[in-house]
C-alpha cells in the first residue's frame, strides 16, 4: 500500500483541524485529510457567532460563570477556565489572520445570545462560521508545509506499540488505499447529527471520529447530551435549515396545526422559553396530534423589519414558495449540537498516546451538560491551538502497524439501516426519552450492527461505513442516556420526571 510520513496528521478541516494544522505547520510538515471538499463542515455552517468576554463590561469571570450555569454541574471548571481566558486572543488571531468580523466603529459589534449575561458574540453577520471557514481554509493554503487531500475518507487509525501513529484512507473517486504516517495524529472530524432523522449538521458528520477513536481504545464520554434546536424548517425538498431563535425573540409565535398558540400549556415564558424547554414542547404537541411538525408564524410582523433582520431566512424560504409574510413555516426540532465525544484534557491528548482530538468530537469537559450558544466554535479553537504545542516536540519510530479488516456492506443495504437507525434514535433516544424506549433503542441498534456484520461483503464504499459509525456512537448515546439517573442539562427521561 502507498505510504507517506509527515510530522503531523490532521484528520477534518473545520475550525479544529485547520487552526491545529496552522499552528503545527511551525514545526513541521503537516497532512490534511478530509473527505469532501475542503469546506465541507459543521464551521461553514455556523451561523451566530464565536463567544469571547471582548467587551468592555465584560470578563473572562462572567463568561465564566454563563458557561458554568448552562453546563448545568457537569462542567470540568479547569477546562472551562482555559476556554475563556484564551477567547479574547483567539479572537485576534482570528482577525490577524483576516476573519472581517463586524465592526462599530473601531469596537468589535457584539451579539447577545441565550445564556450570555453579556453582549460577547463576534459575527460576520448570520455568516459567521463561513467566513472563519473561509480565513482558515485561505490561510492553509498560503502555507507551504501543509498538504491537503480533500476526498480523503479515513476508514481507521493505525496503532504501533500502544502509541497512534497514522491513519489509513481512501483517496479519490477509485478509492484508492493510502497510509499516512506522523508522529502526532489530530481526530477533527466534527459532529454525528447524521444518526437523527432531522439535524442542521451537513452530509459530513456521521460520527467517524468516534467510530475511529473507539476503535482504538480511546475513552469516549458524555454522548448523551445532544442539544436540539427547536425550530428548523420540516420540508421535503430543502435538508433541515436552522431559523434562528431572534425570530422569536422578534416576535413570532409558535401554532400548532389548528392554530393554536400552544406555548400557553406549556411555559410561561412562552415562544422565549430556553432552547431545551421548546423543543420539548414542539414534540410533545406533535406527539399528542400526530403530526409532522408545527408552524412559526411571522405574518404579524412588519415585512420590513422580516425583510431587514431576516434576509437569509426570507430569501430561503421564497425559494421554496414560502411567503413568510403570509404564510406559516413548518417547523421541528433537529439534532444541532453533540456535547461529548473523545474525552481529552487541556491539550487536547485523548487516552490513547499519539492522538489528539479537538472541535465537536472532542469532549473537554467545557460544556458540560449543556453547550452555551457560541462557545462551540471558541472551544473548537482553543484546543486546537493548545494541541498544537502540545504534540509540537512529539517524535516516534514507527515499528509494525496494526490493523483491522475494514467490512463493507451494499449501499442499498446501508441506506436501509442507516434509516431504521435515525428512526429509532429520533423515536428513543430524542428530546423525551423514557427507560423503556432507551432499552428498545440499545437492542435495536444493536440487531442493527449484528445485521451489518451478516450481510455479503462488498468493496469499499464510504455510506456504509459511515452508518457502522453512526450506529457506534448512537449507541454511546443510548448507553450514556441509560445510565443518568436523573435529568440534567439536555439529558431529558420523562420517567425520571417528577423525581427531579
Ligand atoms: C447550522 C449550524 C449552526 C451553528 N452555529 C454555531 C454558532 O453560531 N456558534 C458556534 O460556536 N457554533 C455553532 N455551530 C456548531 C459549530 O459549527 C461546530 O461545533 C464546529 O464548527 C465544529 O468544528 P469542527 O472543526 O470540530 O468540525 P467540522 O467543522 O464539522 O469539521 C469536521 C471535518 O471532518 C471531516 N471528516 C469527518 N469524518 C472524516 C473522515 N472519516 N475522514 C476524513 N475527514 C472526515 C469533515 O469532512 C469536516 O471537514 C453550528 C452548527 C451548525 C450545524
């Protein structure tokens, strides 16, 4: 098989994968691989913001604090000060390396989002993981000692006397088998919205990262506190876009299909209740009509304050025929954010020597049971830059390589399971979950797997690989759920309800 050696290994190119491989490329030859196009991506995606205490009533203290309270007890309080103190200067490396935030006048314009108890959100207007996306990926490709194969689908890390030291791909339309070698191996691969029928995270997070690092021993944590965004929109021709919760805070409401305004039987605080408590009330009415979704309703608003706040929003939906002046969005919740993943502490080093991991797939202990809004890109960030000079001095003979049988299975076939799979992870292992529908979840699943490994071996194909490591990680959420005996943060067991 063809080989190559770097110094360092970079697998993903969102914001983790491309900030570590900057900052490594100060040492030595790095290799990216990712297996769409280089911006392929959860960051590109990334609408509000990056959080950091910039402001002048602000501090990394309060921010602090916010981040704390949303993780609802379960943060590591090492991690989250880590975070915070090192926001403002991610902020300006950011900008040294030309992000155009926006600006007032000579001061950074900054937003405020749920939980923030101050205005720290830095934006490029509702645009702004694809212009952090759009810096980074610039800067990578002024940078000599970095080599990018885009296409390049890692199937499995490869391990030498305990230690990580490369991976092995597939690279290109033939799938060609490619082994990279290096002396520190970084895990960016992003989220697993992909194992819920609805998710605002693109066709590229299925999970790998955990398939990947589980693999090969690493500890993989907190998988059960997966953040739903109440309201994307439920239509068949457009995969789930994310309307933003200003929408309600500009006034528009929540109706169910006969109309009703049913945030009354649910929270007095109504359509402005937190992301969690909404989300289960939008389910909870679709469960009790049994319907697809419900409606948000702008048509009482000004069409020129629609028009001025909401452009992308108005321009999307006028795409499909929706007039939101006057007519109501279909609405359901969808999978946003994965909270836990590859456990690693503040340099990013996960349980295995060799391989680090930074970004959505990493858990660093700073969200918790809940993520604050916007510190998902700033934790993705840090720890990339912290893992850098972490593994910069980490030098390794490479003895012999082992390896796993990588089994593939039809398309068609994996179509199949992948769907049953979102099924049951929406119906169970959702929003609401009971004891009863996580156990069916876990044997489910399991069957699943049991029936992957059963069926006629195929050459290689990227979809069936990815759905064994969907099912992989669904089935550490399930686990993860199982085990919580009682409800906090995200984590929601209606059978635990009234112990709480
Ligand atoms: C719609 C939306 C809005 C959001 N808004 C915000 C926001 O306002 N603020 C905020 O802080 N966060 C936000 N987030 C979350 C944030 O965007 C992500 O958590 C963050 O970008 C994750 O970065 P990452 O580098 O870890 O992963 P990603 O950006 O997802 O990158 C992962 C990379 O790994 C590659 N990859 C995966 N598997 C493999 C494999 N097997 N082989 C090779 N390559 C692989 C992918 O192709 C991709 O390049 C939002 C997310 C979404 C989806």
């Amino acid at each position: 098989m063809n080989t190559s050696r770097f110094d360092f290994l970079v697998i993903g190119s969102g914001l983790a994968g491309l900030t570590y491989a900057l900052r490594a490329a100060r040492h030595g030859r790095v290799c990216v691989l990712t297996k769409g196009e280089v911006t392929d991506s959860n960051t590109s995606w990334a609408q509000g913001g990056i959080a950091a205490a910039v402001g002048e009533a602000d501090s990394w203290e309060l921010h602090e604090q916010d981040t704390l309270i949303a993780g609802a007890g379960l943060c590591d309080e090492q991690a989250v000060r880590f975070l915070v103190q090192q926001a403002p200067e991610a902020i300006r490396w950011l900008i040294e390396l030309g992000a155009r935030f926006d600006f007032d006048g000579n001061d950074l314009a900054l937003g405020r989002e749920g939980g923030h108890s101050r205005n720290r959100i830095v934006h490029h207007a509702d645009k702004t993981g694809w212009e952090i996306e759009r810096t980074v990926v610039a800067a990578v490709r002024q940078t000599a000692n970095i080599e990018v194969f885009q296409h390049a689908y890692v199937t499995q890390l490869l391990m030498s006397d305990g230690r990580c030291v490369g991976a092995e791909a597939r690279l290109g339309d033939d799938n060609e088998p490619r082994q990279m070698l290096a002396n520190a191996v970084m895990l960016a691969t992003g989220g697993c919205g992909r194992m819920y029928q609805h998710t605002t995270n693109p066709r590229v997070a299925t999970a790998d990262g955990i398939g990947l690092g589980s693999a090969v021993g690493a500890r993989v944590e907190n998988m059960e506190f997966m953040q739903f965004h109440p309201t994307t929109l439920f239509h068949p021709q457009m995969r789930s876009f994310l309307i933003t919760e200003a929408v309600r805070g500009a006034g528009g409401t929540l109706r169910n299909h006969l109309g009703r305004r049913f945030m009354y039987d649910y929270d007095p605080r109504l359509e402005l209740a937190p992301r969690d408590v909404v989300a289960r009330a939008i389910e909870a009415e679709m469960k009790k009509h049994g319907t697809w979704c419900v409606y948000l309703d702008m048509t009482h608003l000004r069409p020129e304050l629609i028009r001025h706040e909401f452009p992308t929003i108005h321009e999307k939906l006028a795409s499909i025929g929706l007039e939101i002046e006057k007519d109501w969005i279909p609405v359901v919740p969808a999978q946003h954010y994965s909270c836990g993943g590859v456990v690693t502490d503040l340099n990013g080093q996960t349980t295995v020597p060799g391989l680090y991991a930074a970004g959505e797939v990493a858990s660093t202990g700073v969200h918790g049971a809940n993520r604050l809004a916007s510190n998902s890109l700033l934790e993705a960030l840090v720890f990339a830059v912290s893992a850098a000079e972490a593994s910069a001095g980490d030098r390794v003979e490479i003895g012999g390589l082992e390896k796993k049988n990588v089994h593939c299975i039809s398309e068609a076939e994996s179509i199949r399971i992948r769907r049953a799979l979102q099924r049951t992870m929406t119906n169970e292992a959702g929003i609401v979950r009971t004891f009863h529908g996580l156990e069916e979840a876990k044997q489910a699943i399991d069957g699943l797997i049991e029936e992957y490994h059963s069926l006629p071996e195929t050459p290689f194909s990227q979809h069936p690989h990815e759905t064994l490591n969907l099912m992989l990680a669904a089935r550490y959420v399930v686990d993860g759920a199982l085990s919580r005996d009682r409800n906090v943060g995200l984590h929601f067991n209606s059978d635990l309800e009234a112990k709480s």
